[in-house]
C-alpha cells in the first residue's frame, strides 16, 4: 500500500479525526482509493478508564511545560526532572496513540 497523504481534522465538538488516504491494488489488478478515517472516540475504545485520564494527565504536563520534542519530553520523565510528576513514559505515549500529535505543535511548526 503507497501511502498519499494524511491530514487532521478537529471539530468545534472536540472529536478530532485522523485519516490517510493511499492507494491499493485490489484482486482484478486495479489501484483503488482507500479513505482510513479513525476518531479519538474509536480510539479511545483500545483503553481503560484509567488509562484515559492517565493519558489526558501525560498531555496535560506537555502543554505546562511547553510542548516540547517528543524526545525531549520523554527524555524529562526519564530523568526525573519534572518534580512531583506522576507521568510516565507510557502514559504519554498513549496520549500519542489516542490524540495524535498536538495540534499547538502542529501550528508551530508550519509556515
């Protein structure tokens, strides 16, 4: 499968959709057009209650303290130089994983 694109989409109501678009071929031969949409409701079915609010804590600490790299932000936690800090490595990884990549960063990062 040859990936196209892929972009983010979030609504007023806060549900934010993921979706990539590639190309494949089906069994006749022919290249067919492929819309994979996922939202953070359906993603959120792959976890716990618990894990959750874990992971809304873990993007809330990224934000406090200023949306940086990924690997800087986990390399923070790894260290332990967030003081007082209940965040893990895997907490935030599965606000990766439900959420995606934050939407401040996104904005920062394009011209």
């Amino acid at each position: 499968m040859d990936l196209i694109w892929s972009f983010f989409l979030r609504k007023m109501d806060y549900t934010i959709m993921t979706s990539t678009k590639a190309l494949r071929e089906n069994s006749n031969g022919q290249c067919e057009k492929t819309l994979i949409v996922n939202t953070v409701k359906d993603l959120k079915r792959n976890f716990t209650k618990g894990e959750i609010e874990k992971a809304d804590n873990a993007r809330r600490l990224y934000v406090i303290v200023g949306r940086p790299s990924q690997r800087n932000f986990e390399d923070m936690i790894r260290r332990g130089k967030l003081v007082n800090n209940t965040v893990t490595i895997q907490y935030y990884r599965n606000a990766l994983q439900i959420y995606g990549e934050d939407l401040g960063v996104l904005k920062g990062k394009t011209i």
